[in-house]
C-alpha cells in the first residue's frame, strides 16, 4: 500500500511557521532585550552600534559567500560582475568606517577587536575576489577569498550576543520549531 502522502517542502511550509508568525513579517532587524537597569549607558551605545556593524558584516559575508558558491559551480567570473559584489564592497567599507569610529568601553575591547578582525577579514576577502576577478587568463581560484571570509565567519560567530541581537541566526521570534509558543 502506498501513502498518498505528499513530503515537498512546500507541503509542511505552514506546520513550521504559522501565518501569525513574527518571523514571517518584518526586517530582521528586530528590537533588542537588552534591560537598560542592568546595563550601563555607555555599553549601551555600544552595543547599539556595534549591532548595525554586526549585522552589515553578517550580510557581507552571506553575500559573498552566495557568490562564491555561484563563481564554483560554474567556474566562471560571471559572478564577479553582479551588483551584488559592488553592494557588498559598499556596505563592507561602510562598515569599516562606522567601526573605526566606534569607542569600546574598557571591558569590551576585546570584543571590539574581534569585531575588527573579522572587518578586516571580509575586506581581504572581497580584495582577494577583485584579484581573481581582474586575472581574467586563469581559472578563478577562490581558495583566498574563502578562507578569509571562513576566518571571518568564525571571528563574527565570537562577537555574537542575543542581549543585544548579535546572532548570526536569529530564532528569537521562531513560533513552531523552537518551542516559543509553548513558553
């Protein structure tokens, strides 16, 4: 006896977020919990611009990584010339900047330096694809690009902090899957 039932992803699309679902709605820039009666002002405000570094970094990455995936598969630089490399060139250094302005309070230097590293990381991986890119007589040869972009997955993953919604996957307002509703 066969089953008639179906098991396409789209068939269970509604049994892992339901319609009223916060996750399927707005930016995923969500409002932070952190309690302002616990924390003080200056960790504050670092935090809250630290976070907006986080998440243009966390979106660099993803982006360039989507198009080093496209770039080896089809081991061709077409993926070089998409806008979306020249977006994330401009949002990296954007970032870049805003953090070189950025002052840690004493005790989060050491997370402020991470956050560094991993900015000078994805620059050194964009560098890397604008080389291969210009290098048009060989076979691209991702392997620099990717690393550093791992490195600075890696280094970003050690800067996360859900007080003030530095996550690289962010399942605070996941209803079905993680349980919120039954909370």
């Amino acid at each position: 006896m066969t089953s008639s039932r179906s098991w396409s992803m789209l068939d269970h699309a509604s049994t892992v977020h339901q319609l009223h679902c916060e996750s399927l709605a707005g930016p995923d820039d969500q409002p932070i919990e952190v309690d302002p009666a616990r924390t003080d002002e200056a960790v504050m405000r670092y935090g809250l611009a630290a976070r907006g570094i986080y998440n243009d970094l966390k979106r660099v990455i993803g982006q360039v990584g989507g198009l080093l995936i496209l770039a080896q598969a089809s081991a061709r630089r077409d993926a070089f010339d998409l806008p979306s490399l020249v977006h994330a060139e401009e949002l990296c250094g954007d970032a870049c900047d805003r953090l070189a302005s950025l002052a840690a309070p004493g005790r989060l230097d050491a997370h402020h330096g991470r956050l560094a590293q991993a900015a000078q990381l994805v620059s050194a991986g964009l560098a890397a694809l604008r080389d291969t890119r210009l290098d048009a007589d060989r076979a691209p040869d991702l392997a620099a690009a990717s690393g550093a972009l791992s490195r600075a997955y890696a280094l970003l993953q050690s800067t996360s902090d859900s007080r003030f919604g530095m996550m690289m996957v962010d399942l605070r307002h996941a209803c079905c899957n993680c349980g919120a509703v039954r909370q």
